[in-house]
C-alpha cells in the first residue's frame, strides 16, 4: 500500500488513492445512519463528500503506514480516524461560512451548505458532524482497543477545542476587529491564531494515525514536530494562493481575506517571503523525520504538496 | 450523601446541592482553560455558569449513588459525566437560541449568549462547549478507566447525535415548517421529534451516571427505561408551562411556542389531559425503579419534581 515514490505524480495519486477510502468509508457511515431528520443528514453529507483534497486523511493514513506497515487492523483503526478527522474539518468550513462568520456563499466551487439548505439546517449539520466524529470513534465494535480508542477523542477533541481550532476561529474574528480599529494584530499574534485555527487539527491527523496504529510515543512525538510546521506552512500557502490562484481553481472567492481586512503572511512577508518562509517550514516538517528513512517519504512527500498545490 | 426523603423540600435541596456540585466543577474547569481565545472562554462560562436547574446532573449522580453508594471513586466519575452533560445541554441552548433557529434573545431572566457577546461567538462558544465535554470526558487524568471513559462518550455522543438533540431540534424546525404550510404535524411526530430533542440527552443522564460508576447491564437498562418516559414528561410539562407560566419565572419568553405555530402537547390533550399524560408518564418511570428500594426514591422524586416544577 505504502508508495514512497517520491515523483509529485505519484504522491497526487496517493493522495487521491487515501482521498477515495476515506470518501468510501464516510459515504458508507452516511449511508447507515437512520435518523428520522433526514434533511439534516442529507446536509452532513453534502459538505462531507463534497469534494476537498483529504489532506488531513492523508496524513493520518500515512502516519499509520509509517507506525504500523501491512498492520490491516490497525489501518481499520487509523481509517476510523482519518474519517473523524474529516468529519471535524467539513463541520468547521460549514460554520465558518455562516453569514455570522466569514459569510461565503461557495465552498469547493459549489453552494455553501447554508445556501444550498438554508442556515439553521447548516449550523445543525456543523453541530451534528462534530459529534459524529466522536460517535465514531467510540463505537461500540469499533477495531480499536478502548485506550487507543480514547486517546483519539482527546487529541480530536483537543484539536478542536477552544485551545485549538475553533479558539483559532474566535482569534480570527477578533484580528478582523483589531485591523478594522486600527489596533493591528502582528505577526506573532497571526502565527498563533493560525497554529489554533488550521494548525491544531493538522497536528491531529498523523498523531490519531499513529495512535491507532499503536505506535511508540517517540514517533508520536516526531509526527508533531513534523506537522507543527506544516500546520503553519499550510495556512502560508493558502495566502498565498488567496493572491495569486483563480476563482474557479479555488473553489471559493480569492481575494477575499485581503478585502476583510485579515492578516495575511503575504502582507507581513511579502509574496516572494511567505512563499520562502513556507518553504523553510516545510523544511523542518521533513526534518523532524529525518531518522525514519523511506518509510516517511509519502508524509514528507504531502508536506511539500500542501506548499506547492494550485488550489 | 444520599437523601432518600420524599419530602418536596428535601427533593429541591437535593438538587440544589447536585446543581452547586457541578457548577463549582465547571467553574473550576473553565477557571483552568489557558486559551488566548479570551472572549470565546467567557461565552462558553457565561452559558454554563448563567443558572439552570441541574437535571441532567442531578440525575447522573443520583444514578451513580444508586450504583455504588459510598463509592468516592465512582462519584467523582459521575461528577466529570455530569458537567460533560451540562455543557452538552449548554451548547444546545446557545444553537436554538440563535437568530436562525427559535430567535430567543433571552435565557434563564438573561441575555441569551448571541445577545450577551454575538452571533459569531454565540456559534463558537456552542461549538467549543461541545467539543469541551469530549475532551473533559477523554482526559488521560481522569479517574475513569479507559473502557467506562469511552463508553460515556459513546453514550453523550449517540444522545446529542442526527438521531437525537441533534436531529430532533431538526424535525421540530420542519415541523413549524409543516404547520405553516398547513400539512400538520400529528402527535406520533410530536412524541418522536421530542423522543430526540429533549429526550435523549435525559435519557444519556442517569446511564452515564451508572456507567462512570460501573453499574450493572441490569441497573443500566433498568435506567433507560426510567428514562424514556421522563423525557417526554419533561416535555409536556414544559408544554403546560408554556400556557401557565408566568415569563418571570420562567426566565424566558412564555407562550411563544403556539405564536411560532410550533406544536405542542397542550394542543392535542388539551391543559387537563397534558397534565394527565405527564403524571402517567412519570408513574412509568417510578415504576421502572420499583426493584430498587429505597435506594431509588431520589431518582424517583426528581421525576416527579420534573412534572411538578414551576420553572
């Protein structure tokens, strides 16, 4: 299973290969789900299989390769939460796309779940997928052993919280005020933020596959320090590509961050710096795994795409 | 601790001491949470901490008391599931409170959490208050082992899912849907959507409080069945409320529930005969605990206070 070619054909197509399990698995978890509410479960699966590159799926799949190679159960397990991992991820673009929030009408080039339902259905899908994930993960029959099974609720959960992405969110919120009175909110204050908003749930996806492979704390420790610099170099990417990608490549309005008054690396670096310092993050992703040979190559691979991606 | 009194005064201090439990256990939680998200953190304390009645606490710890008396352990245990309850309960409130959903700009005699900060934190601080009570229940210093931890977040989880909070404050928004395009929304509709929204969070209370205590299967289901009946009596004697209550005392607005069109126990039984089905209800739920002695009138009195209250 494990492809450490290191060619960006190769990578892509691993990444649409993990992509593709991990849409499977939800669409088939959607699929069993036998709630009354139907249009509330029909609006969980439309921001959940509705496109979006897997990335945090794909890291946490290849984290459990990594961990565990040709260990079908613990990939079972690392499957499991690669999905949770999703769940959470299509949870927090719905709420964040509310007008209350950054108000987007589009999403992955297709109506915002609010436009396409309407915003009491979205804000109840973003609330329903958020506990689905940890419905997931504690299941009952579940492949994986209760304490590795726990340890993922908490680093989900963790990763989520106010400490991690959703207090990312509120930061957010907030640096749009500070810029809009003319307080600022300075590089470091943006690194924060974005270490919470993107960056928390990032760490999340290789640690949860590592856990449900069952792996050593030392690796679970490295797979931090790989992905605390890429959480980062994710969200340097993305203002980047908010300056120079189109519309239609995206998905979403480009610009727009800019037009809202939110800090952006490209503002604090410039264009040719934020792509530089992204690149040096990247760097240091790889580093941190290092020691691990060609069985790291697929994650060190998915940090360089995540830098070098047109949308 | 345990106060097997059936007096009504000895009922309504027995939740008062529950109650105050909790609430020091969430303010001493919040009062440990280190997020730079300042303001989100005030919200999430702000919702919880903004009075209530406790019940779903109440019934947890009642429950653990019935399954091990005397336990310490066991108790502090139920105390964790008891807050993770009341946050769950928490952020449900702050969700239906909002503009999109039943527009209420007040809660408890105050402002209701958008009103209070904004929609935005509004959103975010219900969020964050669920992901909180996965994290709370997770801790890897909790004195819960693994497989009880895991069943409770397994229990919350279910309760607040598509197939129950979740998914009933859905059919109850497609129910005034129904009844103001006229199709109707009969009783067996009423019952079932009020089954999930209120009802399973009531139900996932006092087996929560059982599984941290590590109650029998026995005891388990012997509490679901105690359960079932109260949450659709909690409804009801909401729903009488609602035409009896003065706003006051309520802390809310009262007879919005018919202005909305919404449908409501009192509308199909009538006052008397809503009054009726409650007590019946809560005479189904004693009767499920009837094997249990003496150890069980707490649990029963709250049912009763449940139906009796005036608030």
């Amino acid at each position: 299973m494990t492809d450490s070619s290191k060619s960006p054909d190769a990578i892509a197509s691993q990444l649409a290969h993990d992509g593709a399990l991990v849409t499977d698995h939800l669409a088939d978890y959607f699929d069993a789900m036998t709630s009354p509410a139907t249009q509330l479960v029909e609006a969980m699966r439309y921001a959940c299989l509705n496109g979006g590159k897997r990335i945090r799926a794909a890291l946490c799949l290849s984290a459990a390769r990594l961990a565990a190679p040709d260990d079908k159960q613990a990939f079972e397990g690392a499957l499991m939460a690669a999905s949770a991992l999703e769940m959470i991820h299509a949870y927090s673009l719905i709420h964040d796309d509310l007008p209350a929030m950054d108000d987007a009408e589009t999403r992955r080039g297709k109506p915002s779940v609010h436009i396409a339902f309407d915003e009491a259905t979205a804000i109840l899908a973003g609330d329903a997928l958020q506990t689905e994930a940890f419905c997931l993960l504690s299941a009952p029959s579940s492949v994986l052993p209760s304490d590795r099974a726990l340890r993922l609720v908490h680093e989900l959960s963790v990763g989520s919280s106010a400490s991690g992405m959703a207090g990312g969110q509120m930061l957010d919120l907030m640096a749009e005020a500070l810029a809009t009175s003319g307080k600022g909110f300075g590089v470091a204050e943006t690194e924060q933020m974005q270490a919470m908003k993107t960056g928390a749930l990032i760490v999340a996806s290789p640690v949860m596959g590592a856990i449900a492979a069952g792996a050593s704390d030392k690796l679970v420790s490295d797979l931090r320090a790989f992905a605390t610099p890429l959480g980062i170099a994710f969200q340097v990417a993305d203002d980047v590509l908010d300056v120079t990608a189109d519309t239609t490549k995206m998905g979403k309005p480009v610009g727009r961050d800019k037009d809202q008054g939110k800090a952006s690396f490209v503002d604090f670096y410039g264009l040719e710096g934020a792509k530089t310092y992204a690149h040096d993050l990247v760097q240091q992703s790889c580093d941190a795994l290092a020691g691990y040979g060609a069985g790291a190559n697929t994650l060190q691979m998915i940090a360089k795409f995540v830098i070098n991606r047109s949308y």
